[in-house]
C-alpha cells in the first residue's frame, strides 16, 4: 500500500472535516516519510489544496505537529485514565498494568512507526505546551492509583503527588519514546523488575 493509499479524501462537502483530515495526511506523512521530510506543501498537495488553505486552519507547521502529536499521545491518557479508576482491580494491580500499558504502548510505537520519533525528539527540543501537559496527565493518572492504595493501607506515601512524580521520572527509560528508541549505554534492569522495585519502595514500613 503506498502512501497514497492512507491519505483521506477531500471533497468540496466534508469542509467542517477539513481540520481533521490535514491532521490525518500530517500523521500518514509523519508515519511514512517523517516529520523533517514532511512539508505544509506536501500535506496540502495530498488533499488538492494550496498551502493557504492549510493555514486558514493551523497558523503554522509547528500548529500542525502539535495537533498531530495531541491526538496520538492523548489515546494513551485515556488508557491510563482508565487504569486508573478501573473497577474490580486493586491499586497494586493498576499500579502495573498501568506501567505496562505505557510500556507496551510506546514500544509498540517504536517497531511500528519509528520515523514518529523524530516529530517527538522536536517536540522536546521545542518544549512544546503539549508534551508538559501529557507528562501532567499521566502523572495525574500514576497519583490517582498511589492515593487509593494509600487510603486502602496497601501504599505508603507522605506526598502522593510527590509519590507519583517519582515514580513517572524512574520508568522514563521504558516509557520515553526517545529513551525507549535508542539502545542504552549500559544494561538496564527488565520492566518488571523496576515495577518491582517501584511497589517495594510504595509498601507500607514494617513498625
């Protein structure tokens, strides 16, 4: 299938889809050739479009990424949001499918599409508002689930947020995307057993 193939169809009567279909011709660019390749000219030829109709919609090609990249990391918080509030499991079991989940998601990310790592190594060059704000929700989701296990007597933690922050910070080798692409300078312990690590440290001081 060639990249033709992915890119959405604009017609004359999808107008309030237009904004949404530049973001799905950005991301099937990004995906296929990557982010530096990609040009407003690209994206616009691909839908029949000039580069000003483009910019009627996203005031620049840095509007465009940031969009791009809210929508893809956004689908994570939700998984995490979820995790963390899901009914039926304990906070230790949310604790590490919500690791794993962050792993796995950003992993597979890796394999499957790594020309979207150098539209995210931009991003964090750039400090782009989006990028603070999804470590913030994530953090949020990690805290919810340290609270809980705090107020049911399985975790111990003086800040949760605090708590939460720290344990965001010790998984961004397995979570990162830049981090998770590039192989590490010297060994690093498995997920699993960082998880571990993380609940030994979370487990309530024998008195």
């Amino acid at each position: 299938m060639s990249l033709d193939d992915t890119i959405p169809c604009l017609s004359e009567d999808s107008a309030p889809d237009t904004r949404s279909r530049i973001l799905a011709t950005a991301d099937a660019y990004f995906r296929e050739i990557g982010y530096q390749k990609t040009t407003v000219a690209d994206i616009a030829r691909a839908l029949k479009m000039s580069p000003a109709n483009v910019y009627r919609f996203f005031d620049s090609k840095k509007a465009i990424n940031e969009a791009v990249l809210e929508r893809l990391i956004g689908e994570v918080e939700a998984l995490i949001s979820e995790i963390a509030d899901r009914p039926g499991l304990d906070p230790t079991g949310r604790f590490v499918a919500a690791i794993e989940t962050l792993h796995r998601d950003c992993t597979r990310r890796c394999e499957a599409f790594p020309r979207l790592h150098e539209m995210i190594e931009a991003a964090m060059a750039e400090s782009w508002e989006v990028c603070r704000h999804h470590v913030a929700r994530i953090t949020a989701g990690i805290e919810r689930i340290i609270r809980d296990g705090v107020a049911r007597g399985v975790f111990e933690a003086a800040d949760p947020a605090e708590a939460a922050a720290c344990v965001h910070a010790a998984i961004a080798r397995y979570t990162h995307p830049v981090l998770v692409g590039k192989s590490p300078l010297q060994p690093a312990p498995s997920v699993e057993a960082m998880t571990a690590f993380l609940l030994r440290s979370l487990a309530p001081a024998r008195r």
